[in-house]
C-alpha cells in the first residue's frame, strides 16, 4: 500500500511540474483608442501612453506595422500633417518611437512642462469633491512625467488645497511621507465622514401651520356660528342675547366677552 501511494505521489508531482514547464500562449488582445486630432494637446500624452499599451495588448512588434495603427488613430489636423508628411517621403516614420516625438514636438507647447507645473502647485479643491480634487491631480502629474515635482511638494500641495474639514485635519494629524498615502489618508477620511452623515436622522424644521386636533375646531366651530347669527349663548334664542361666558382660571373668576343685551333667565331656562 505504501509502495502504491509513493508511486501516486510521483505521478502526481510529475504530471504538475510538466504542467508547470508548458510554454503558455496568449492571444493578442484588440483595443480601441481614441483618435487624436491635435486640437488638445495635453492629451497628446494620455494618447502615447495608450497606443503603447495597444501596441503591446495587440503583440504588434513589427515597426511599420507600429506606424500604420498609430496613424488609423490620428484625426483632423494631426492625421493631415502625419499623411503630408508621408505622402512626401513616403516611409517618413520608420518606427513607432521616431513618430512620437515627431508628435511632440509637432504639437506640445515649448512651455508645456511649465504650465503643467503651474497648475499643479495651483490646484486647489475649493467646491469640488475630493475624488474630483485627486483625479486633476493625477492628470497634472501624469502629464509632467518628464520633469516630475519631489513627493514632498507633492504632498505639501495637495494637503493645503484640501479644504477645511475633517479631512485635511486627519492629513495634518497623521503626516503622510509620500503623495499616495496623502491620498490614500483623505480618501478614507471622506468615505468615513460621507458614511456618518448619511446615516445621522436629519430633523427638518415644519415652517408651515400647526396642526390642531379636529375636535377642537369643531367645538369652537358652533361658538363661531352663533355669535355671528346674533343668538343668545345661554338659550340659543333669537331676539335677544347674553353675555359668552369664558371659563376663568385659577387665579381669577370666570369672565364675559361680547357686552350685549342680557338675555331674560325665563327664556333661558
């Protein structure tokens, strides 16, 4: 039985480790980029990272055929200015890194760097959301990838843009070193706090009438009916009347309102 089970066992680990050493195949993927018309040119560099990733999900190795999907995705002027440029000395973008900074220097400001850092040291949250606050953050920072700003300023920008609350109070209070664990600190922080307003009973204030039990307004309905038709209080008679007697309190007698005619106590009675 032993000798059966060793063997089992060899069997088993033999079958796992040629599984193991297979070679594994994967198919190329097709993805879709947006066209780039060289009207925006700060997305110029959202768009070079995302033919990259297509060239490389599409396992698209050969250099012209780099260039060929490259310019399937350009549009308006940008696609008019690559064709001229082809069309001129035809086989002009001999690789796919050459068109790039064709590209760039084609469409990016001189002072772009300058202007993206700017916006960077700038930004604050103001009325905006934190996630909307982060999100312009990272665009800014992506699009500085050749000449990044320290995380210490990163940090120190993005702590004082938040604003005042619970928390840029927990950032001040917990001193994160890097700029993802800023982030990381105050996207807690609000979820935490969103969470706890959502859940507290909010009390709104009634600006309207208050309400009044209906037996009350019908019992002061009558009263209101009869002092208007001139009948006498005591017998509810016509042609003559008497006094309204008001029930009195504690700390005084009963009292009248409405000085009329006193209405005789043989027709009350």
């Amino acid at each position: 039985m032993r000798a059966e089970a060793q063997s089992a066992a060899q069997a088993s680990a033999t079958n796992t480790a040629s599984f193991a050493t297979r070679p594994t195949t994967t198919k190329p993927v097709k993805m879709s980029v947006p066209t780039f018309d060289g009207k925006d040119s700060d997305s110029l560099v959202f768009w070079v990272r995302e033919i990259e990733i297509a060239l490389s999900a599409g396992q698209i190795y050969d250099a012209r055929a780099q260039v060929a999907f490259a310019l399937s995705n350009l549009g308006g002027r940008a696609r008019a200015w690559a064709m001229a440029r082809e069309t001129a000395t035809p086989g002009y973008f001999t690789s796919w890194s050459f068109m790039e900074q064709e590209l760039r220097s084609t469409f990016l400001l001189a002072n772009v760097a300058y202007r993206h850092r700017s916006s960077f040291l700038r930004c604050k949250q103001g009325k905006r959301s934190l996630q909307d606050y982060v999100m312009e953050l990272h665009n800014l920072e992506a699009a500085m990838v050749g000449a990044p700003l320290s995380e210490d300023v990163k940090v120190t920008v993005f702590m004082d843009g938040v604003r005042t609350g619970p928390v840029r109070t927990e950032l001040f209070r917990r001193q994160p070193k890097t700029f993802n664990e800023a982030v990381h600190i105050a996207m807690l922080e609000d979820h935490c706090v969103r969470s706890a307003q959502g859940h507290t009973p909010h009390v709104e204030a009634n600006e309207g009438p208050t309400p009044m039990e209906i037996s009350l307004a019908e019992s002061a309905r009558p009263q209101k009916t009869q002092r208007a038709s001139g009948r006498c209080f005591g017998c509810n008679r016509g042609r003559h009347r008497q006094r309204e007697r008001v029930s009195g309190t504690n700390d005084g007698p009963d009292r009248f309102r409405g000085v009329v005619q006193l209405c005789d106590e043989s027709q009350c009675c």
